[in-house]
C-alpha cells in the first residue's frame, strides 16, 4: 500500500471568480457545512500519520477562510509543506506577513490571460491587477511564486505573453495547464477547446521560451489530452499519491470524484487511514484488476492506468471504461468528434462561454 504524498485540502468553494473553466461540483448546497478549525487541524494530522508531507491549500478560494492563518500555522506545527493555492484577491498586505509568520511554504497564483481585459473576462470579474499586486507582494516576502494559467481557445494564442508576464513578476514556476472537461468546462467545451493549428503553435512558442528561461524558471506544460494519442496517468493512479478532502469532509481520490457514482467516504464517519487504505471508493480503481479491455490486456495499462475515470464517466456514464481520450477506446469517436467540431469551427466569438454563476458562498 503506497503511502500518499499529498492532501488537497479544499478548505470553501466559496469564490470570489466565475472561470469558464471551473471543476468544482455544480451543486454547492451539499458543501455548505464547512468543516471547522478544529476538524481541519484534526485531518492534518491524521494525513501526516498516513505518511503526507505536502499540503495543497485550495478551494474555492482558500482566502476566504478567515481561520486561514491558523489552519497554516497548525499545519507548520505538525511537519507539513503549504501551498496556498489561490485567486490572490484577498491577499493584502497583512495577510500575507501573517500567512509567513505562520509558516506557509509556497504560493500559487492563478491568472486567465497576459492582459487585463482578457483575464478579467474569463474570470468573470475584475481581478487581473490585484493578481499582479499579490504576486509582487508574494516575492517581496520571499516565497517561491508559481503562476497557474488554464490554457484554451481563448488564451491559448498568448503562451508567449504570458511566460512574459511571468518573467516580469519573477515567478519562478508557471503551469500551462490545457482545460480539463468535467463540471463547468465540459459544459463550455465547445467554446474553450482550442484547434489543432493553436495547439501545435502553442507548443513551439513554449518549447522556444523555455529554452530561453532555462535556469530563471520553470516552465511546465500539460498537453491537452484531446490531441493526444493516449490518455495522462490521471493523478498518477487512482488512489496512488494523493488524497482530497472537500470542505464537507468528503474525501476523494482526485478533486473530481464527487461526480462519480460510488461510495462515499468522509471525515465525519471514518478515519482517513481507513478510508485511504480500506474504503471501497478508495480501492475501487486502484491498480489494475478492474480494467476492462481494451486496457486489461495493453502494455500502457501500468504507465496510464486507464486514464482518467472521471473524464470516463463525464463522457459515457460509466466511470469504469477506457478513458475516451485513447485511441484505443471503443469510444474514442466521442473524443474525436468534439476535436473535429473544433477544427471546423470558426473561433467562438468572445460571449460564447458561459461564466460560472455561483454565489460567493455556498447557498
Ligand atoms: Fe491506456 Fe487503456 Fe488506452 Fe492502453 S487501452 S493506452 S491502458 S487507456
Ligand atoms: Fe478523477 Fe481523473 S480527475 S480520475
């Protein structure tokens, strides 16, 4: 039984953003009980008994948390490296020094696009300046600043301008990371999944500026997985390395599960221990018995594991097929089928996406 490296810690779906491309549960209302500080403190715990070192504060925006300082402190106290995982709006000044002085690690920033009216607009609000404000304020304290950027039809032409962008705010990690389709996303899919020609121009622009800022940052770049021949090894296996606890204190093997027609398992009624090692949510697609063919019998099955089983589930109802993203899949034409669509598309006018309307607390 591996042990697991990581929590995601969703601390609220509260969200002060309304991104096109959000994987969040559509339905809030089952997350209006948040846990707690205390039961939170208690959860860390417990997962730095299991063995994790890292802890992934997100949601929601983490910041939206007022026992957020706590919750950091409680975590340096126990052993664990943070990452604050955030919109940065909420993040002043003083905040920020007592997020340091409490011990955090690390800090991501998510941005939309390289320039303001863009990044406003898929954000659903006006956030791009106060972005790069935090992320001055983040150096200026002496973290380490990652920039997260969704990339999609509709910034996917600026991966240049934003590893500028970059630059200029002395990141020294940016994540290219191609949309994911569950939730909100694949309800805009059509409007956010780029075409061919920006693909691969995306991928030579990136290649080139990496190469250029070799030694000064990290550049990470996600392939899309619908213009890739095989599927990713999502999370690196089911139930493998990391554990997410939503802010009910539902635990999951990756932050998109709760879709997925399975068991439950939550804080509330078991411990993590029992539920990473025994729970039948937990075991039910890790390692390699449940595959079904074509993947059971494939020389890929150990390095993607199938794919993904919530993209599976999202795209043919049943989370135990062959992600749809293979080739191999008996139902690889549904993946094709919206590649085609977006190859023949003309590109979206900029309304075409829907900007996702949920409150900035849970209802
Ligand atoms: Fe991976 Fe299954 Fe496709 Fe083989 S058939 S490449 S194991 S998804
Ligand atoms: Fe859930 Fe891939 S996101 S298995």
């Amino acid at each position: 039984m591996p042990s697991p490296f990581g929590l995601l810690a969703e601390l609220t779906y509260a969200c002060p953003l309304h991104c096109a491309y959000c994987s969040n549960p559509l339905n809030l209302t089952d997350y209006r009980d948040e846990l707690g500080t205390d039961q939170w403190l208690g959860v860390m715990a417990e997962a730095r008994e299991l063995g994790v070192l890292q802890l992934h504060l997100s949601g929601g925006e983490p910041l939206q948390r007022h026992d957020i300082v706590e919750i950091v402190r409680g975590a340096t106290e126990l052993g664990l490296y943070s990452n604050l995982i955030t919109s940065a709006l909420g993040l002043s000044r003083r905040r920020a020094e007592q997020l340091a002085e409490a011990g955090l690690g690390h800090v991501q920033i998510s941005i939309q696009a390289a320039d303001e009216a863009g990044s406003d607009r898929i954000a659903g609000t006006r956030s791009f300046e106060r972005k790069l404000t935090a992320a001055r304020l983040v150096k200026d304290l002496g973290w380490p600043l990652t920039l997260n950027v969704v990339l999609h039809r509709q910034n996917i032409d600026q991966v240049t301008e934003i590893l500028h962008l970059a630059e200029k705010l002395r990141a020294d990690r940016v994540e290219l990371a191609n949309t994911q389709y569950y939730g909100w996303a694949l309800h805009n899919r059509g409007a956010l999944l780029p075409s061919r020609p920006q693909v691969e121009r995306a991928e030579t622009a990136v290649r080139a500026e990496r190469e250029r800022l070799r030694g000064q940052m990290d550049v990470v770049y996600v392939l899309p997985d619908y213009y890739s021949q095989y599927p990713k090894p999502c999370m690196g296996g089911w139930a493998q390395l990391e554990l997410t606890v939503a802010p009910n204190g539902d635990v999951l093997p990756c932050p998109a599960a709760h879709t997925l027609p399975l068991p439950r398992a939550s804080v509330h009624e078991a411990s993590l221990a029992w539920i990473w090692q025994e729970s039948p949510l937990f075991q039910r697609f890790r390692g390699t018995e449940w595959m079904p063919e074509p993947c059971r019998s494939c020389a890929r099955r150990e390095i993607d594991f199938g794919g993904c089983r919530c993209q599976a589930f999202e795209l043919t109802g049943d989370p135990a097929r062959t992600d749809p993203v293979c080739v191999l899949s008996p139902d690889h034409e549904i993946v094709a089928e919206a590649v085609r669509a977006a190859n023949e598309a003309e590109r979206p006018a900029a309304e075409e996406f829907t900007p996702r309307p949920h409150p900035g607390r849970p209802v």
